[in-house]
C-alpha cells in the first residue's frame, strides 16, 4: 500500500568507486526524502546562479556542504557521521559525491516498475 505522505527518510546501498582497487566498496546511507517541488528548491539551491551576461551572481554549494543536506547517515563506515568524516570521506573518495548524489536523484526520480 502507498502512504500519501511518504517516509521522510529512507535507506539505499551506493557502490563507491575505491582509487586504486578494482572493486567497488559498498556504503549504506540514509537519504533525505523530497517530494518533486522540494528536490527542484534543492537543485536550485546547489547551483551557482548565472545573470543574463553570463557572470555569476552566487557561488554554489560545495560538495561538503550539500552532502549533509540529502545525506542524513551512513552504516559500514569506520567512523561517526559528522562534519569532519563527510569531509575527510568526500576528500579521500573523489568519485564519492557524484556517484552517490546520482543514486540519490535515481530513487527520488526513476520508476522501478518492469515493463
């Protein structure tokens, strides 16, 4: 049965590219829900702003700041989740942010139905 309201958390496995093996390594993390409207606000609010000459007008978000913003915690790390381990963890796995903001996006966004 679907929920009207849906849970305003939820939890998801994201593959993680580890610099220098060939396999993956595997984070379990706990995203923030947003419905359709809030995840636009969202972007908006990541992205640097542009004037019609192109010169920016705000600077974006950095990948430490928004990562807390649709991460809310993690499970199979070595380490609490807070300020100076998001840090640390988005410096040491470079491909870290995309791949997990990607996943992100895909489950808000992407139908898992089977046609």
């Amino acid at each position: 049965m679907l929920k009207l309201n849906p849970d305003p958390q939820f939890t998801d496995d994201v593959e993680i590219t580890v610099p220098g093996q060939k396999e993956l390594g595997t984070i379990s993390l706990t995203f923030k829900y947003r419905g359709r409207k809030e995840y636009s606000e969202f972007l908006d609010w990541l992205g640097e702003k542009v004037d019609k000459k192109g010169k920016v007008t705000e600077k974006g978000k950095t990948v430490a700041e928004a990562f807390p913003e649709f991460v809310t915690g993690w499970q199979g790390m070595d380490v609490e989740f807070n300020k100076e381990n998001i840090e640390a963890f988005l410096n040491n796995y470079p491909a870290a942010y995309l791949e997990i903001f990607s996943q992100y996006s895909r489950l808000l966004l992407e139908s898992r139905a089977k046609n």
